[in-house]
C-alpha cells in the first residue's frame, strides 16, 4: 500500500495506470495507491469496525474500546491472551480492570471458537478453506452461508464478488485479492484440488 499527498495522486499512478503496474510487476505484488485522505478515511472506518467489535464483545463502551486501539490491540484474541501486565499498564486502567476485561475477552473467544466449531460442521465447510490467511472466523461462516465452502469456491470469486459478500466495511479490494491469490496457489503448484 503506498500512499502519497493529492497532488502527487496522478504521478504516482502514471498514464493509464502504468506506474502502479510497473512497480506491482517489479514487486511482485499488489500495489494500492491511495491519497492521504482516502488513507486516513479507511484507517478510520477500521477503528470503526474495530472500536464496535470491542465494545460488543467486551461490553464496554466506546472511551475504552478507543483505549484498546490506541494501544495496538486489533483483535479479542490480542486481548485475551496478551500478558495482563501489558493491559493494566494501559493509562486509566488497573490490575483489576486489566483482569475483567481479559476475562471478558477469554469468555468470548471460547465461545466464539465452540460456536464456530458447530457451525462449521453444520455447514460442511471444507478445513482447508480454513487455513487461508486474511480470513477469520465470522468471514468463513458468512463464506459458508453464500455457499462458498471450499478453496475452489472461494478461488472462482473475484475480489468485488468477495466484498459484496463479506461487507466493504470488512475488507479492502487489495486484501481481498491477496486471499483470492491465496486461495488460487494450489492451482499453480502442481497439488490436486
């Protein structure tokens, strides 16, 4: 991902996009050029996204789901599991805070990975589509809920198809083509389907 200031947007592209092609090539990877602004909007939205998982899952509400944030936490899991030290040195919390809430967050991934285990097998969804990296839990079931439950399935997708279906507040089309490309690689590596 690069970004780069609104009036240098169109040099970094170059005519017809071949900048960013050139360099993807080069690289060897997709590139995603956005402005300053659109970063600072999508980095945004995924607080967003992020601060309401927290104050769902936690129960708690937006100042401390903004806490966690601001101090790197991007997932339950993070919380659950990180050494308790680490959240009761937050600012404004204590021992006994940092206890509640990795309690709270331990709560919630068990019963998240039991239900995720039942629907799983519920819905016939093939392990390996599992083992793709970029997706969680609630994005496999939502896969499995559209019908698309192996990695051929999710493989056929292109990456605006994988948007509709996961949400665009989710996923952006540079992360979504990174678990389609993922999901393609046994295509290429001589392995049976």
């Amino acid at each position: 991902e690069a970004v780069v200031p609104q009036e240098q947007f169109s040099i970094a592209i170059g005519r017809r996009g071949q900048n960013v092609k050139l360099a993807s090539q080069l690289l060897g990877a997709d590139i995603d050029v956005l402005t300053e602004e659109q970063e600072q909007e999508r980095r945004a939205n995924e607080n967003k996204v992020r601060s309401q998982r927290f104050m769902d899952a936690l129960d708690v509400d937006e100042m401390i789901a903004h806490l966690l944030i601001a101090e790197g936490f991007s997932t339950i899991d993070e919380i659950a599991y990180v050494d308790l030290k680490e959240l009761a040195d937050i600012e404004g919390f204590d021992e006994d805070v940092a206890t509640e809430l990795q309690n709270r967050a331990k709560e919630f991934v068990e019963k998240r990975n039991k239900d995720f285990a039942k629907k799983s097998k519920d819905l016939g969804i093939d392990e390996k589509l599992k083992t793709i990296e970029g997706l969680d839990q609630d994005m496999i079931i939502k896969l499995a809920e559209n019908n698309v439950k192996t990695i051929d399935d999710l493989a056929d997708l292109a990456s605006d198809e994988l948007i509709d279906i996961l949400g665009a507040d989710t996923l952006t089309e540079v992360e979504a083509n990174r678990i389609i490309m993922a999901a393609r690689e046994h295509w290429f590596d001589g392995e049976e389907k």
